[in-house]
C-alpha cells in the first residue's frame, strides 16, 4: 500500500437553498460537475473547505449537499467559511462532537500517519482559542503537518479581496505560526483565485472556486472565469500540489 496521502480540495460552491443560477452560473450543476471527476481519482480524503452554502449558512444547501455526496466513494470533512453556520452544519452533516469547541469547527486528522490541522476563520478571525489549540497539537509533534483554513492568513495581491474581504487577525496568527515550524503548507480558499504565496518562509495556496473567479487585478468585484477548479495535493516523500479545472 503506498504511502503517499492523496487529498482533493474543493471550496466556495455557494450553494443556494434553491436550484437557481448566479449571474447565470449554475451553481449547484458546477459541484456535480467536479465530484464526477474526482470520484474518478484515487483519493484519500475530499475536503470541502468553507463557503460550502451561498449566503448565511441556509440548511437547505447543506442537505443538498449532504445528499450530493451520498454516494461519492472518498471520505470526506467539511470545514467553516464566511457563508456558513456551524450549528446548522453539524446538524445536518452530523459532525463529531469533539470538532467543534464553543461554536468554532476546528478539528484534526491521522490518514496514512500523516497529520491534518482545520481551523475555522468563519467570523473573519482566527480566535485564541484555536491557537492555543495549535500550539497543543504540535506541542510533541515533530512531523511536517498541512493547515487548512477558509481565509487565507495573508493579503495576496487580489485587490478586491483584500481590500474588502480579508482576514482581520493575520499578524496574531502569524505569532503562533512563526513558531510552528512543522507547518509548512497552508491551503486556503475565500479568494476565488488560484495562487501560492510565500510568507515567513511558509507557502499559502489559494485554491480556486468551484461557482467562479474573481479577477484579482480590479479594486471592484468582477468574474474573471466561470470555470470550476479544485486543488490536489499528493503527500508522500515531498508534497506535491496543482490545480485543475473542468
């Protein structure tokens, strides 16, 4: 059996509670549209990192979902973002209990020994709590390790979303992650972008959306492409990661 840990990273779907178009984008036929490319691959883990519902966190796009993947034949997780609402995503996903911490969806993964840290940015911040918790995690843990977060802990040369949209505690966390040298890797959405940035020696990679993206060069918000993306990582002895789109 290899070794090497394989994970596809899908995020920003905005799904609505009802079948409607975006801008004429149709939303919910562009998730089906890349699950049935990635339950095609070999894949260990699926991670739907944030931004899963269109607005406010609107349980029917959760059940929606929910039912979507029903029969997708990869285990997958299913992480906070701007959009969404923790207690109505651990209702209808049946989360585990030890995920979520006073309201906050933050949780660890063991696939294949390798290990997988999740932190909830969905108030736009990253609290102390969550922090501390890394701090904790890694306390006796040497390995290299991959976060995951919904916003990216960084602004990222796209004007329109890091002029309105970015998050708000970036130097705090960055007190505990520059002292976190088993972190490397950061996969992040929010952005609607692909993009790897550098900071602190860390690599950011911004994974694109699957309803649309944004242009990065204009200060007011335009769709660059609506052309869906997601992001693979391949772990094993190096760690590998690109993007495709349909």
């Amino acid at each position: 059996m290899s070794n090497k840990l394989i994970i596809a990273q899908v995020t920003d779907m905005h799904i609505g509670p009802l079948e409607v178009s975006y801008r004429g984008v149709k939303v919910r036929q562009k998730f089906l549209d890349v699950l049935q490319v990635l339950a095609k691959k070999k894949l260990d883990l699926l991670v739907l990192s944030g931004d899963l519902s269109a607005l406010e966190g609107e349980p029917e796009a959760y059940v929606w979902i929910k039912q979507a993947l029903a029969n997708f034949p990869h285990p997958y997780v299913v992480m906070a973002g701007n959009h969404d609402h923790v207690v109505r995503m651990s209702r209808v996903f049946d989360l585990p209990k030890g995920d979520i911490s006073q309201g906050m969806l933050y949780f660890s993964r063991t696939i294949k020994r390798k290990r997988l840290l999740f932190l909830d940015s969905s108030p736009y911040r990253v609290a102390k709590r969550q922090l501390a918790w890394l701090n904790t995690e890694l306390a006796h843990y040497e390995e290299q390790v991959l976060l995951f977060i919904h916003h990216p802990p960084s602004h990222c040369d796209c004007q329109f979303m890091d002029n309105h949209h970015p998050l708000r505690n970036i130097n705090e966390i960055w007190q505990t992650l520059d002292q976190l040298p088993q972190i490397q890797h950061i996969f992040c959405g929010h952005y609607h972008t692909e993009k790897t940035i550098i900071r602190n020696n860390k690599s950011i990679y911004l994974t694109p959306a699957t309803v649309f993206q944004i242009d990065t060069k204009k200060s007011r918000f335009a769709i660059a492409t609506t052309k869906p993306g997601w992001r693979i990582i391949e772990w094993g002895e190096q760690m590998l990661t690109y993007v495709e789109y349909l």
